[in-house]
C-alpha cells in the first residue's frame, strides 16, 4: 500500500495565549477527499494555513509525500526553515481562499500564468499554454483577457483555482470557496471542484456546505475547540454522530 500523502502529528498552535490547534493528528491518503467541518473558531482554517505554512505551528510535524515540511531540528531544537525552504515546500500545495485573491491589475490569464513563469520559470508560450489548458477545463477561457473586475464572483473563484492548480500541487487544500459567493453562483464552483475529485486529486475542504461534503468525500472529520473530535466515512458521521456536539452540529447545519 502507497505511503499516505499528507501526515500531521499532533500539531498545536497557538495565537497568543488562545490554543487554536490542540494536538491534531491526521492521515490523508493520496486521492482522497476529506472535508472538514466544524464551527466557527474551531481551528479548520489555521489547520489549513499551517499545511501550506502560512502560519507557524509550535509543536508537532507535517509531511507531504513523507518530507517533514516548515520545520528542523537543530542542536534539539525546533527551527523554522529558510524562506527558500519554505517557498519550496509551499509549493507541494496550493490554496484557494474565500476571497478570490486575483491580482486586480492583470487579466485572467496573466493571473494564472504569473506563477508559471516567476516561480515555476516556464517559458512563457509553455505557461499560457497550461493557464489555458485549466481556464479552459474550469470554464473561464472565454473570459482570459478580462480583468478580475469586470468578472463575476463565480467566475473569479473558478480562475484562483485554476491558477492554483497551474501550479501542479500534490494537494489542493480548499478554504471555505464558496462563502463569499452569492447563492445563485454556488453551484458553479462546487462542480469544478467535483470535476477534480473525480480526476482523483488529493484535497481537504473546508466548507459549511453539509450536502457536498457528504456528497464528495472520502473522509469527513468534525473539529470542535481545536481538536479533531470526530472522524469516519461520510455515512458515518452525519448518520450516526458520536457525540451530542456533532449531532447538534449537523442538526443546526443545512443539509
């Protein structure tokens, strides 16, 4: 059996005296789909951005593909790595936030291809040929020379993912992309998101949309207080909820 892709071990962060990350403990295997759902305020977005080492973790390890990433020890003591290290290990995921993030001052090509020719150094005829390649498959290549202004919500979301997914990351991690959406616009973004589930894409997504993680996922996991306090098959867990927690959770969700 193939060695699992994401590993994190009892990881704890910590915003000043406010533990957001109390010691978890994950597995995700290559080509699963795990959604993480839980409340506001317990951890789901910092688990997320200390995977892709946008913020610090004070104790404990994650490795991507079996490489310890962020961190070393050094004379036995635990040393944030150099910012080219860190670059490079940023660069086994890519991350799509809740607002859009596109540069407004460039088109929906060039935002897609920007990292392709800075980061990845590609030629650029070989970088506009992959942004066109993922505008195309997320249903916005008629749409690659409009800036994100003059795009909808939707839209915008769908050329952040593409542009994530130029990058060639080992896993997608997906936060909350749908919140900032209007209801009607929804839908569009969780079928992209489909689409790259079934092409067996590694990901973890936060999201407050009960129906799709139980629709799409392999593994659902319930955080509460910073803390992974459930885990299992989607079935699982929303039938048959271990604690009164998760089961007034899923109660008060729309499903």
């Amino acid at each position: 059996m193939a060695d699992p892709l994401l590993v994190i071990e009892n990881v704890h962060k910590k915003f000043g005296e406010l533990d957001v990350l109390s010691g978890v403990d994950l597995i995700v295997d290559r080509s699963d789909v795990v959604s993480i759902i839980g409340s506001s305020g317990s951890g789901k977005t910092t688990l997320l951005r200390c995977i892709n080492l946008l913020e610090d973790f004070h104790e404990g390890r994650i490795l991507i593909d079996g490489e310890p990433i962020g961190y070393m020890l050094k004379n036995g003591k635990r040393q944030r790595l150099p910012k080219s290290l860190i670059a490079q290990h940023r660069a086994l995921t890519g991350m799509v936030f809740q607002t859009f993030n596109l540069f407004p001052h460039l088109t929906a090509l060039k935002n897609v291809t920007l990292g392709l020719l800075k980061v990845r150094n590609l030629k650029k005829e070989e970088a506009t040929e992959i942004a066109r390649h993922w505008l195309d498959l997320v249903g916005v290549l008629d749409r690659q020379d409009h800036y994100p202004g003059q795009l909808s919500g939707g839209q915008q979301q769908r050329v952040a993912i593409a542009r994530a997914i130029a990058m060639n990351p080992k896993l997608m991690l997906f936060d909350e992309v749908t919140s900032a959406l209007d209801p009607e616009l929804v839908n569009e973004v969780l079928n992209v998101i489909k689409d790259l589930v079934s092409d067996g894409m590694t990901m973890l997504l936060v999201t407050h949309e009960m129906r799709f993680a139980y629709d799409v996922s392999t593994k659902v996991i319930f955080m509460n207080e910073g803390r992974i306090a459930e885990q299992g098959p989607p079935s699982e867990l929303f039938n048959n909820p271990q604690s009164t927690r998760l089961a007034e959770f899923i109660q008060n969700s729309t499903f």
